[in-house]
C-alpha cells in the first residue's frame, strides 16, 4: 500500500481537482444545476449528472460502554485518539443526496426533519433549510428515493406541521423495507426492544401523515434515470444503497453499510453499531460492497462520514481511503477546538488497489487538517 505522509496528504487535497468526480460544468436539466458551493452543501458531477451532497447537521453525544457490538469503549476510544478526536464523546453526522439527473431532480433520503431541527436548536434536521441554500426548491423535486426506514433518512419527508415536505414527489421506499416495518406481526415481536419500538411508531407516523402513499421498488433495479438500487440488508432487513452511473463514471452512494460514526465500521467490518438489526448480514454486506467497490474502483458517497484517513483491511486487501473534501456544516469547527479545524460532513473516497502504478491511486485527495 503506498505510505500516506501528512506532507503527501495535504498535496493531495490541492491535486484534487485533476479526479474525475470534481467536475464543475453544469448539467442540462429540467431544473438547472447551480454553480455556487457552500459550507453546508458540495457539488460534484457523475458524468452529466450533478450530485448535490446536502448536510442535515452533527449531533455529539456521549460514547456508551456499548456503542458498537464487538468492541469495547476502551477499543473505540483507542482509534479516535489515534484519529485526533475527542475521546468518550461520538459524532454523527448526516448528509443525503440530491442527483440531478437531467430530466429528473431526485432526492436520496431525508433527514431527521423539522421537529429535529427545533428540539435540538438547529443542530441536526437542517436538510431542508440547507436545500434552500443550495437553490433546490423541494417542490421540483420529481423523485424522493428512501435506502431505509430509520427516522435520520424519513423524518425529512414531513414539513412543519406533517405536511408533506415534498409535495409533487413521488415517494419511492423498498419493498423489503416496507413488508417488514408495516406488518403488524413484526411489529408486536419487537415489544420490549426499544429501539425496535422507537422504529416501528416513528416510522407509521411518518407514513401514516403522508396517506402511504408510496411506490415500492425492487432491488437491482433502475429507480430513477441512472440510478440503480443494491439490496444492502443487516442494517435494516430492506437496507438499500445506490450506484449513480452516467457514461463511463458512476459512484456508489453507500448510506448506512455503515454508519453511526462510519470510519470505525470501514475499520473494523466485524464491528456492529447497537442498530444494525442483523448484525453478521450487516457485516457480510459491508464486505460485499466494498469488494465491488474495490474491484471496480468505484468511488463511495457515505451518508455518515468518517474523520480522518485509515488503512483498511478486507479479507487481506489492504487499501487506502482517498477522500475529497464535501459538505462542511458550518459550525463543525467550532465544535472541536485545538482537535480538527475542518470537519469533512460527507466522504467520496475511492478505494484502489494498492498494486495500481497510476498517479491518481497513489495520491492522496483527502484533507486531514488536525492540530
């Protein structure tokens, strides 16, 4: 694997505009694209289509004895030293996607939502506000695709009041998904889980606002216009991620393989956030996909990004994480004083082979600016 200095690191991030998925030409589409960035949105383009990474904000809460099944808090608080984060403390963060196809404006996932955005004084459930800022109006929206049912992915579906948030979408949400979490067997099996419970009411409150009205999709099948669901099971039985294609170049839009506080879970597959519902499916998922993406140098957009950069070891691969630098909520910084001046709230890495000769492969587009 080719050895990644701070010196190399930071010369990468200046060299990462010569990578295929930073390009800024617009897109012709029935809504246009937008040329401006911001802090709280990053734009990048898949051939002709234009990804619009959208920050819902950052929640820090208190690290739990047990955080992630199969490891200890000793052993979490190890890595995040090692990564120049706080220890005894995790950070969300949580970034959907809008994929301006052209003929389509489609949305991937939703946010936790306005009733988020005022109980938590506006750190998280920003998505909407921020879609603002980034000149998408939710009422062009044609499409609202859904990975999964946890609330940080539905909750954005409603407006204030339970009004439907985007109102001339059509709601797309995997069949698995739906079958499992609208049957009232299921339901009742989960009685003292409560997370199971906690899922199970939020998610008919969120449906049953919208009337249900909803289209089920199939995995492996095309959703949107070069837009291709990937059943992604374990951490939801319906669990799906997404490959964005257009032309020669596509990118995998991962969401939850893994996620919590994500970069521990690239590190350590064999390691489970406590909501994963099938935790050795969502292990072999999380290999699967990062195979494909291995093998098909596939960049990867994550829901919830990682900080830092690490190795990482798959069935004896070892690959580096090359990350470009995406959506920066705006108050990351002033969060982690003296730990990271710049908060990356939303990672596209591209995983190669750490026998690659190119110059691309061996240089590093990440931004990791620690004290």
């Amino acid at each position: 694997m080719t050895e990644i200095t701070r010196r190399a690191t930071l010369a990468g991030a200046a060299a990462s505009a010569l990578l295929p998925f930073v390009k800024t030409s617009p897109a012709s589409a029935a809504a246009p694209p937008a040329a401006t960035q911001n802090a709280s949105f990053y734009r990048y383009n898949v051939g002709s289509h234009q990804i619009t990474v959208v920050c819902d904000g950052v929640a820090t809460v208190n690290l739990t004895d047990n955080y992630a099944a199969g490891a200890s808090k000793d052993d979490i608080n190890k890595i995040f030293a090692e990564n120049h984060l706080p220890t005894d403390k995790v950070t969300h963060t949580f970034n959907p996607v809008v994929v301006n196809t052209g003929p389509k404006l489609v949305v991937i996932d939703t946010g936790l939502g306005p009733d988020q955005f005022t109980q938590t004084k506006g750190k998280v459930g920003q998505f909407h506000n921020n879609l603002a800022a980034a000149s998408i109006d939710r009422a062009a929206v044609d499409t609202v695709i859904i990975s999964h049912f946890h609330g940080d992915h539905i909750n954005g579906l409603l407006a204030a009041e339970n009004k439907p948030a985007f109102p001339n979408a059509e709601i797309m949400v995997p069949a698995v998904e739906w079958k499992f979490w609208m049957d009232d067997g299921e339901m009742s099996k989960g009685t003292g889980n409560p997370i199971l419970e906690s899922n199970f009411k939020n998610i008919r409150r969120v449906f049953d606002a919208l009337g249900r009205k909803v289209t089920q999709y199939e995995s492996g099948k095309e959703v949107a216009p070069g837009i291709t669901s990937v059943a992604s099971p374990g951490h939801t039985p319906g669990h799906n991620s997404f490959i964005v294609a257009s032309g020669a170049e596509k990118v995998l839009v991962q969401v939850d393989i893994t996620a919590g506080a994500a970069f521990l879970f690239v590190k350590h597959p064999e390691w489970n956030i406590a909501s994963d519902v099938d935790k050795p499916l969502a292990q072999e998922t999380r290999r699967k996909l990062y195979d494909m993406a291995i093998a098909e140098k596939m960049p990867i957009q994550a829901f919830h990004e990682g900080e830092g950069w690490f190795g990482l070891s798959l069935d004896s691969v070892d690959l580096e994480r090359l990350a470009l630098s995406s959506a920066v909520c705006a108050d990351r910084a002033a969060e982690l004083p003296g730990q990271i001046t710049r908060q990356i709230h939303s990672m596209i890495f591209a995983i190669t082979s750490p026998n690659s000769n190119s110059a691309a492969d061996q240089t590093s587009a990440e931004m990791k600016l620690a004290a």
